[in-house]
C-alpha cells in the first residue's frame, strides 16, 4: 500500500490514480472534502486496485499516526509514501 497524503484532488488524486495504474493498491488521506476523496477511491479501484480513504489532518500526529497504522480496517502499510501540500 502506498500512501498519498492530499489525495483527494490536484497532484494528490493525480498521483494517486497513477500509482494504481502502476499496479498499488492506495490509502489517500483528505482533510475536509469527503466527496472528492471517494471519487479519487472510485478511479482507484476502476484500475483494479485496493483504496483505503482517511480523513486526517497531516498537522495533527494522531492524525498521521492513524493513516500509518495497521488496523483490522486497512492493510500493513508500507514505506511508500507520496506526500502533497496542505
């Protein structure tokens, strides 16, 4: 799984939609645009791939650490991950 902070539009969703094209399966992080998230985690999985859809603040380290941690909801992360700005 590799991660995309931002990925819920611009360079984020873009990065995120490529990666799946690549063969990865995604978790994007968004902080308030639900809607957007979910339509970047529809491309996603049109490509074939897992999305995991997170809404976290990249500031808060609670945050960052729920995106980061293995939960029964997600899979193990990997190290891959593709940060874009706030």
């Amino acid at each position: 799984m590799t991660v995309v902070t931002g990925g819920s539009r611009g360079i984020g969703a873009a990065t995120a939609v490529r990666l799946a094209a690549a063969g990865h399966d995604v978790a994007i992080s968004y902080r308030a645009e639900a809607a957007a998230a979910e339509a970047v985690a529809a491309a996603v999985r049109r490509a074939g791939r897992r999305c995991l859809v997170v809404r976290a603040d990249v500031t808060v380290e609670a945050d960052v650490e729920r995106i980061s941690t293995p939960s029964p909801r997600n899979w193990e992360p990997s190290p891959a991950w593709s940060t874009t700005p706030a």
